[in-house]
C-alpha cells in the first residue's frame, strides 16, 4: 500500500484504544452520578472587635439576620427590619440596640456616625467574637463586616 500513512498497527491501536473507552464510558458515568457534589465550608473567624458599616438606602421593605457568637459561647440570632426609604441613622440605631442585647454587658457597642457600628471586648478575659450575616433581603442597600 504504497502512500498511504495508516499502517496495519495503528488501526490496530485505534480500534484497541477506542474499545477500551466504549467500555470504560459507562462505569465513568455511573461513577460520577454517585458522588455528591463538595460541600465548602466557611470558616467562622473571631476577632476581638469588628465593624458594620451599613450602606445605600433601602428601596423596599426588607430584613438582615445576624449571628453574634463568642469563642465558647452560643451563637445569639437576631433580624433587623427595614422599611423602604429608612434613614440610615435609623438602620444604625437598630442594629445598635439589637447587637447591644445580643453582645450583653462583657462587649461594648458603639454607634460611630450614621453608617457604622463597632463593637469590642470591654476587657482581656473575655472570649473574642464572630459577627455574620445570616439571611439578607434588601433592596438598595448593604453591609460589610470588617475588622475594626
């Protein structure tokens, strides 16, 4: 067979490498569908202080959950309600009082101008802390936890 470039051993290999994956296609495929999808998990990170900083301006009525949780503590869930053209002051406030009952009397929280909440350990001794936002439906606005 003069000009051709397929000799005997490669269609040999071809037909050989080509079976192979017709059986190996489906063991793959059932092996696949039984595994369940990772999972990432977050990492919950405590801080001696944090901030919220509250940006925007609600657009809708809506609702923020958090979590406040010391190091060997339980974690305390709280929602702040929105109503759509709130001031901002207002927002503030409320989450002051809420992380305020939330913290009790071993962290101090303070409202620092019209966006911003910190809060901090009062003393050494006492275990540091984790804010998070747990469930968030607002229009318009956001917050961010820092470090303070």
């Amino acid at each position: 067979m003069r000009g051709s470039f397929v000799s005997g051993t490669t269609v040999v290999t071809i037909t050989g490498l080509a079976l192979i994956f017709c059986l190996l296609a489906p063991a793959v495929a059932v092996w696949a569908e039984d595994e369940e999808p990772a999972t990432a998990v977050i990492p919950t990170v405590y801080r001696d202080s944090w901030k919220i900083t509250i940006n925007g301006k609600p657009q809708a009525n809506g609702t923020f959950t958090m979590i406040f949780k010391t190091l060997d503590g339980e974690p305390v869930k709280f929602t702040i309600n929105v109503i759509a053209k709130m001031k901002l002051k207002q927002i503030t406030e409320d989450l002051w009082k809420e992380l305020s009952l939330a913290a009790g009397a071993d962290y101090k929280v303070k409202k620092k101008g019209d966006k911003v909440v910190a809060i901090n350990k009062s003393n050494k001794k006492v275990p540091s802390i984790a804010l998070e936002i747990t469930d968030q439906k607002l229009s318009g606005m956001s917050l961010t936890i820092s470090a303070n």
